[in-house]
C-alpha cells in the first residue's frame, strides 16, 4: 500500500467544506487550507498524515489568524490508533482547535470536533486525593519524573511503620499498632494485606510474614509519625 501523503487528504476536506457553502483554496499562505464563506471569519485546516507535535504547533500559529482552525488527519484502525485519538481529541479541546477524520478508502471526512473555547472541568475528588496524599506523605522520598512501579507513596510508609512496629514487638493488636505508629488505618492495611506483609495470627492481631520481613530489609524501616509513648 502506498504511503498516503497530505495531497490525498486535500479532497476530501475540500469536499467537506463546500458542502457547507464555503470556497475553498489550499496553500494560501501558510495555510494548507482555506475555506470563506460570505463575511465570516475564514476557516483554517492543516492537514498530516498523522497526529505530530508540529501539527498542534501549526494549528495554534493559526489561531492568531482565525478562531477557527481544525487539524485534519486519516482516520486509521485499530486499538492504538483509537487510543491516541482519545488523547489527541482531548489535546485538540484544550487548545481550542477542531479534529477532521479522513477515511482514504472512500474519502469521506467529517468533523470529529469543532473549535470552541476550552473550559476545563475541575474533579474536586481528583484534588482532595491529591492533596491527601501530599498531607499524608512523609517527607520527599521520590524524585519527580520517576516510574509508578516502587514509587514511596503514603500508603506503602503507612504498611512499613506497621511492619517496623511488629517487627519489634511481635505480633500486635491492629489498634495498638495504629496508635503507637500514627498510621490511623494501621487495622485496615495489614488485614487487605496488599504487599504480603502480614498474617492474621488471632481475631484482630497481626504478625510480619517472611515476605514482609524480607522486604522491610529492602525498603528500610520506617518511624512512626508520632513519638511511640
């Protein structure tokens, strides 16, 4: 199959556009497309063979000229073409830019989004998690830019204040463990057991596995938030 090239998307956008009323010429200055009609504010596309960084560039150097400028690209199969369009639609809502999809085989484009001022939804949830976690979080033990896998977060500081805690003073009650470590949800962590740390010796007492005492060598012991009294 031969490699399509941003002529063979030119077409099918110009189609497009005239169907709405407009004229429509390519390479008018910078712009690979250009579409009037009567007095309104010109309508810009940049057309690629694929979703680039350069193309947002040109998108957003359009927007000194026109509020409505689209990118357009092929539409493609499969899982990870289908993946990034859901990211790069969201990136084309953020900088106020339209989205038009050409199918090659057939030449039909049409208009997956159109240009409009971005007006962010903030999640209060998404925030208060954030900020739970920075509050929890003792000290700055990762450096930014890291890996998710092995990161110190505040609920793996937590699991290890239990797990230094029995590991000197054997198996313990869950709520003696929370109060002398300041790890308010001590009980809850050591019964979910998320990292293999923890066995269930009696109703609502807890010991160090081999795995947790292996692993507590690795991360190293944590103190509790509080002074043990």
């Amino acid at each position: 199959m031969t490699k399509p090239s941003e002529t063979d998307l030119y077409p099918p956008v110009k189609a497009l556009l005239e169907t709405q009323g407009y004229e429509v010429k390519g390479e008018i200055g910078d712009a690979d497309v250009m579409a009037c009609r009567g007095s309104e504010d010109p309508v810009i596309v940049e057309l690629k063979t694929g979703f680039s960084l350069a193309l947002f560039h040109q998108g957003v150097e359009r927007l000194k000229v026109t509020d409505l400028v689209y990118i357009a690209v092929p539409r493609q199969t499969g899982k990870v073409f289908q993946r990034n369009l859901k990211d790069n639609t969201a990136l084309c809502r953020r900088l106020g830019l339209g989205l038009i999809l050409v199918r090659l085989r057939d030449g039909f484009a049409e208009v997956l989004l159109d240009p409009a001022p971005y007006k962010p939804i903030k999640s209060k949830q998404r925030k208060q998690r954030l900020l739970r976690e920075f509050q929890r979080r003792v000290g700055d033990p990762n450096a930014g830019g890291s890996t998710r896998r092995g990161l110190m977060t505040a609920y793996r500081q937590d699991a290890l204040r239990c797990a230094t805690y029995l590991e000197a003073h054997g198996p313990t009650k869950g709520a003696v463990v929370a109060r002398e470590t300041g790890a308010p949800t001590a009980t809850t962590i050591m019964r979910n057991d998320h990292y293999g740390w923890f066995e269930k010796v009696e109703k609502g007492i807890y010991a160090l596995t081999p795995k947790g005492k292996e692993d507590l060598a690795r991360w190293g012991e944590v103190a509790p938030v509080k002074p043990v009294a």
